[in-house]
C-alpha cells in the first residue's frame, strides 16, 4: 500500500532552487534511504514531508488524500513523526518524562489533575521493551548513550502511533556498537509496518538497513532503486555526479 506519494515537488528560497521535480512514492513498512551531497536538498524535502513548511510547486497525498501541511502538527496529525539529528530531549528528565513530554499522562485525585507518572513509566517500559531496547524508563537522558537517546526519541514516535518516520542523520555522533542498536530499531519500526526515510551519509547503514536508496543532487532526484540493485560504489557516483544518473 502506498502511504506517501510525491509528485513533481519544487521548493526556492529566493533565488536559490533548493528542490526541483522531485517525485517520490513509499509504501508502509519500507525504509528508504535519502542521500546527496551537503545542500543537495534532503532536509528541505524532509521539512516539506514534515509539514515546517509548504513546496512552492507540486503536490502531496498521503494515505490516498491530497494533503497540504500548513505547520507540522498538521503532518503529525497524519502520522508523519521527524527524530531530529540534535534529538531535542531535555537532559535533566527521564527518559520516561521524555517519551510523553507535551502529551503527559494525568489521574484525577478529587479536584486535582495530577501527573500519573506510574502509568507513564510503565507505558514507557512497555515500549523500550518493543523496541528490544535496553533504555531504562526511569533513568535520567542526561546519562544516556547516544543509542538510548535514539530509543527515546523513536518511542515518542511509537507513542504517537506514526505511519512515517522520518530520522536525519541518526547515526551522525554516535558511537559504532551504539549505531547498531539505532539500525535494530529501524528494522523493528519495518516490521511494525511504519515507513521511515532515513537520510544519512553512512554508506553501510543505508545498505544494511534500507529497502530502497534515492539519491539527490543539486535539488533533484537523480536515482530511486532497489538497495539489492546498486552498490555503494554506483551511490558514490550518484552523490558526487561522476555518475548522470541509474
Ligand atoms: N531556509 C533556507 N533559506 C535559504 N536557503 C535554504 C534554506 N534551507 C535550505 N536552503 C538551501 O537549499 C539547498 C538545499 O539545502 P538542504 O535541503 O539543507 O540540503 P541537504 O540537507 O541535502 O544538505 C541549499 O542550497 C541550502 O543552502
Ligand atoms: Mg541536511
């Protein structure tokens, strides 16, 4: 089935053509790898999926409707999460406080709206659980791998019932064993059926993990393939423009 549907999407800032043309289709449980070089328009395609800001041309559907995300609550709305590179957790919490902040959970004490941190926690505990992730709910972020931080964003995203998950750069500041760890989850989300576009620099993460690998330069797409069907080698060639296109 197919989940997110790009057709011909442009974006420009000012003069500058950030993204021109760019067609793009993924189904639910496909992960897809998105490379190119710095300012070959990964982000901005990210951020536009993500709902930050609108294409100055083309359009969207997602889940067989025409969508238009004016700001990204409405992409969230939709089921389409982002796990930022700087992971945006607050250190002094839990990792349980993390997974809910913003959506926290209450209990009623007579008048009283009260945080319910037992529900939280378990409810937290339950999804690092899922995720065969060894992150302890009640442990403070600030004392966190990069590979735990990672847990905790991906189980905000559980917790939010995504259908899409898009995650820039992961793996970019975490150690190799922890790098592992993040490449498990995605394979878990997969098996979830969600989507996840994973933009990375990392040659190896995207042929061990992904299903697909898209290459973009200067703006515009300039392969979509099956992983099984090109090579680290052809990507290179792709990302650096030694080769036009494949
Ligand atoms: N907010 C912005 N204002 C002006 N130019 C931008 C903005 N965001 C991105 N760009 C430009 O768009 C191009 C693509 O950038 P980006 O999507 O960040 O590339 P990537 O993530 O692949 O490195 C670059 O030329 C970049 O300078
Ligand atoms: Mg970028």
């Amino acid at each position: 089935m197919t989940l997110l549907t790009l057709d011909a999407i442009g974006r420009s800032f000012g003069a500058i053509q950030a993204l021109a043309g760019v067609d793009l289709s993924i189904a639910a449980g496909e992960v897809v790898g998105l490379m190119g070089d710095n300012g070959a328009g990964k982000s901005t395609l990210a951020k536009i999926i993500a709902g930050n800001f609108p294409p100055s041309s083309g359009t969207m559907m997602f889940d067989g409707q025409q969508v238009a995300f004016a700001r990204p609550v409405d992409a969230r709305a939709v089921g389409i999460e982002v796990v930022y590179q700087d992971l945006a957790l607050a250190d002094n919490l839990s990792a349980a406080a993390n997974v809910f902040l913003g959506r926290e959970l209450h209990r009623r004490i007579g008048p009283f709206l009260l945080l319910d941190h037992s529900a939280m926690q378990q409810r937290a505990t339950a999804l690092f659980r899922e995720l065969k992730s060894e992150t302890r709910a009640e442990d403070l972020v600030r004392q966190m791998s990069g590979g735990q931080r990672q847990a905790v964003a991906i189980a905000r995203t559980r917790l939010a019932d995504a259908r899409l998950i898009i995650m820039d750069e992961p793996t970019a500041a975490i150690s190799v064993r922890q790098v592992a760890e993040v490449l498990a989850l995605i394979g878990r989300l997969r098996e979830a059926g969600i989507a996840v576009i994973l933009i990375s620099h990392r040659m190896p993460d995207i042929f061990e993990t992904c299903d697909r690998v898209v290459v973009m330069r200067r703006g515009r797409k300039v392969a979509d393939k099956p992983i099984a069907a090109s090579s680290p080698q052809e990507v290179t060639g792709l990302i650096t423009g030694a080769l036009e296109t494949a």
